[in-house]
C-alpha cells in the first residue's frame, strides 16, 4: 500500500519574500525562442530556461526566464515561486549541460508559465527533488502540445544519464 501524496500549501511560499523578479526590464520576444533543460555540473540541479532580452543587454550577464524550484535557506522544503526572469553569469550557463527542449513561439511559452506557476509542491519524503519538478511540467507541457515528446524524453533521458551516473 502506497502513501498519498501530500502538496504543500501555497507552492512552499509561506512566509517568504518573492525572489528579485526583471520581468518589467524585459523586452518580450514575439519570436520563436529555444527552451532549454539545464543541469547545472557540480549541484545538478535542474531548470528550465530561455533568453529574455533587457532593454540594455550584456552579453557578460545574460538575462534568463527561468522555471524551477527553489531550496530557500532554513526551510526543509522545495519553494515553486513560478516563472522569475533573472540575471544571471555566463558561468551559468557554461557551466551546465544543456539540452534542448524545443523552439517555442510566444504563446507557447506563456502557456508553459501557466503550466509551472500552478504546478504543486510535494512535501519532502527524502525523494522528491527539482528533477521530480520538472518532469512532472514538461510531461504536463507535451501533454498541452506544446513540447514533442520524442524531444522531451530524449532530453529527459540524457539529463537523467548526467544526474545520476552509473
């Protein structure tokens, strides 16, 4: 017999200060643009994220649009603060393997920041992790026709293949 699943209230954001969002600096593409998996190299810690031009560009300190969750600092759980655009180092984003997720028009990417802000939070059970996360939105997004499964799996598969080596 298997536990139910329990969610956090709120998506883990009791209590909390919203995290630095640059959304009003950004510049909304209404071109397509490409989305991306991204395992960072030494934490592994997974998200999802496009290029989000600001008005005055650095190409040193790139701002990203970035889904994922968070690890706030004295709580035992995972926070989902939705979609954040933020500025980040090139380091990174070098210092991460990347893998492609699709090339997604406007609309698409508005329904996938849907998909993400009203995504839960399971409570911690020493498994659920930001990889758990994710592929539980992606699955959500292919399921709305907004990613390819075929893409999807295969990022998912080589980004697994990375998280957890052999």
């Amino acid at each position: 017999m298997s536990a139910e699943v329990q969610y956090l209230e709120n998506f883990g954001r009791d209590g909390l200060e919203k995290p630095a969002d640059l959304q009003w600096l950004v510049k909304e593409s209404t071109e397509p643009l490409d989305v991306t998996l991204l395992v960072h190299c030494k934490t592994f810690h997974w998200l999802i994220y496009w290029k989000a031009p600001l008005a005055n560009d650095d190409p040193n300190n790139p701002a990203l649009r970035v889904i994922h969750l968070i690890q706030e600092i004295n709580r035992d759980h995972l926070t989902n603060w939705g979609p954040l655009t933020k500025s980040v180092g090139r380091s990174t984003i070098s210092g991460g393997y990347k893998f492609p997720l699709g090339k997604l028009t406007l609309q698409q990417r508005k329904a996938l920041e849907a998909i993400a802000e009203e995504h839960p939070v399971q409570a911690p059970d020493g498994k659920y992790d930001c990889k758990t996360w994710i592929e539980q939105v992606v699955k959500k997004a292919i399921d709305a026709g907004i990613f390819e499964e075929d893409v999807v799996n295969k990022a998912l598969a080589d980004a697994y293949s990375i998280s957890n080596p052999e």
